[in-house]
C-alpha cells in the first residue's frame, strides 16, 4: 500500500497523579502525557502515549522532534521494521521511550489500515492470559499480606511484591504475603536491584522455600558477572533484563552467558513493539520465558497486552500499581475480570480510544 507520513505531533497534556512509590522510586506527581500523533496522507493516523508517572513526555520530546520526526517524514509508515533500526541508531541523543512511542504509533496505524488489531497482524498465540497485581510500597509485612489477600479475593491468582529494600525486612515481607494468602496463590518477587552478591542468596533461599515463582532483578542491572554465579547457586528462576544496558542487543549476553532464566522488558524501555517482538523470539528460540514490564502508561500497557497475546513465551501480564493508579487517558481502560484474566484486544490498531475530550481539555501544548 502506497502511503506516507506527513508529519508528527506531540500534544502534551496534564496528568496530575497522587504521589506514589516502590521505596527508593518515587512517582507522580505534575507529569505530563503526550499523545504522539503520526500523520499520513490517508485519511489515517496512529496515536502512542509518551512519559510516565516517573517522566514526563516534556522529558523525552524536544529529542524525538530533533531527531526523529526530520527522518519519517515522506517514508511509508507501513515500512516499520526498517524506520525501527533507523531510529534506534538514534539512541545516544534520542531515550528508546521515545523511539517506542513512535514505534507503537506506527503498530497503531498499521493495524487500524489492515482493519485488525495489532496482535493478529504480529501473529497471536492465545487470547487470555493471567493478569498479576504489583504493589507499590507498603509500610509493614501486614500490609502487605492484607493486600495480596484482598486481590485474592477478588479472583487474582497471582501478586507481586517490590519489598522495602533490604534483606530482613524483605524476607520478613514475602513471608507474610505467603501466610496471609495460603498455597495456591502465584508470588513473585521484585527486589528492585537492591542487594549485594551476599544479600542476593539470602533472599533467593528465602524465597525459594516460601514458593515463590520468580526473583527478579536483586542485583544491579548490569552486574552480569554476579548473576552467573549467583544463578549457579539458587534454583529460583532468576529474572534481570528489565532495564539491562542495550535493549534487545544487549540481551544476547544475558542468554549466552546463562546469566538469567527469563527475559524481560516492556515496549517503553526496550523502544517499542517491534524490538520486544524480537526480544521474545530470542528468549523463545532458547526455550526461555519473556515476561513482559509494565509500559508506564495506559497506551504503553495497551501495547504490551498485544505482545503478550503474540508470543508464545509469556504466561502473565503485570498490573502496576496494583491498586491502578497509572490508568489514564482512556475511554475504557484494561480490566481484570473475576478470575483474575486479562483479555485481547479486539478492535483495529491498539483498540483502545483515547479521551479526546479530556486531551483538549487540559492540553498544556501541541508540539509540531
Ligand atoms: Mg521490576
């Protein structure tokens, strides 16, 4: 199909959140969100959200317009694969959260010409998947227990921890989730890159004995050295790519040296659908897991439930903050039912509508 992009826009918008945190990291706040608007010369355009509780779009736009917006300009939007390894040469100057906001609003459009939403076009395997609550920072191991307990009774299956931080507390912390919600529920645990190499076992040994499902990132990011090890010596599975250095380039490392059992990432931090795509496949051809991140954003967790619906390699989808406070901008958003499930979009591109009427309200700018 003959088409091409006219232009792009930013439309910054308010989006004033309650202050929230995972102990060490802080959101909300006066952020603003950005619709990113891909124009073409059809009677078609694809929308992506840009910023997140932690980061403003206004953070992320003056590079991508710089940047970004100069090379789309006259190419065909439906050629995504090559405007994606273009941009993502960008990535010193331009943030991949910027380089994903474009990436999802050309998915947006390419599924709303196709008449079909985003995960039939990428290849769906399943229409369903198990959603699991994420919780935010909580100030006792009681709190916490009475939270994973209330989402359980509310159908959830499945509740993640991110803890305070620090060995005893945290162990202190999972140990109570597991006795307020009794065997049958799914735990995960996030550590958030808190621990040393020492403190790392620690945990792991906890946790592998309270039945948890997976550990994620105790370690700092990059720190693939200890993770090999530490790896060795736990039977947990471990899982560290939420914010490895280089995306999807950088996770071949992580593979080749065994230094994790799961792969992770979400179409924010790795730049988009068509990399996360790639990420999976990489996990999947190793007979790995790829759990998907939460993408910061309503549009972004939009996205992201279209991955998880095309790859078969991913068995649940994050839900953060558990209590739903980074749901906004949309006229429907994502609902969990009552057993715990989350469903595939069904209508063309993301499938989602954006509250135009609460856009135009409270638009702080439009950047051309
Ligand atoms: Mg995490």
């Amino acid at each position: 199909m003959d088409m091409k992009i006219t232009d792009l826009t930013i439309t910054l918008f308010k989006w004033a959140i309650k202050p929230w945190g995972t102990g060490r990291h802080n959101f909300g706040g006066d952020i603003q969100l950005g619709v990113v608007t891909v124009h073409t010369d059809q009677d078609l355009e694809g929308h992506a959200f840009l910023g997140s509780p932690s980061q403003g779009a206004d953070v992320f736009a003056g590079p991508l317009m710089a940047r970004i917006k100069p090379g789309l300009i006259d190419r065909n939007p439906l050629d995504i694969g090559a405007i994606w390894q273009d941009m993502w040469k960008e990535r010193r100057y331009v943030s991949p959260r910027a380089i994903g906001a474009v990436d999802v609003a050309l998915w947006d459009l390419t599924g709303k010409t196709a008449g079909l939403p985003i995960h039939r076009l990428l290849g769906s395997c399943k229409s369903q998947v198990p959603a699991y609550a994420s919780s935010s920072w909580l100030p006792t191991p009681e709190a916490y227990g009475k939270e994973a307990l209330r989402f359980k009774s509310e159908g959830w299956t499945a509740y993640k921890t991110h803890p305070h931080g620090t060995p005893k507390e945290d162990i202190e912390i999972c140990r109570a989730i597991r006795e307020a919600v009794g065997d049958d529920m799914v735990l995960m645990l996030d550590s958030m890159w808190a621990y040393s190499y020492d403190e790392a076992i620690r945990v792991g040994r906890a946790v592998e004995e309270l039945d948890y499902l997976w550990y994620e990132d105790p370690l700092e990011e990059e720190d693939i050295y200890n993770y090999i090890k530490l790896r060795q010596k736990l039977d947990i599975p471990l899982m560290c790519t939420e914010y490895a250095p280089g995306g999807l380039y950088g996770m071949a490392q992580w593979v080749h040296q065994q230094a994790t059992d799961i792969l992770r990432g979400d179409v924010a931090v790795c730049g988009g659908i068509t990399p996360m795509m790639r990420i999976a496949h990489l996990a999947d051809a190793f007979h790995m897991k790829c759990e998907l991140h939460h993408g910061g954003n309503s549009l972004n967790n939009v996205a992201n439930l279209h991955v998880t619906m095309a790859i078969p390699n991913c068995d649940y989808y994050e839900v953060f903050p558990a209590d739903g406070a980074n749901k906004y901008g949309l006229i429907e958003d994502i609902e969990i039912d009552e057993n715990g499930m989350v469903y595939a979009p069904e209508g063309p591109g993301l499938g989602y509508e954006i509250d135009w009427d609460l856009v135009k309200r409270d638009t702080i700018q439009v950047l051309k």
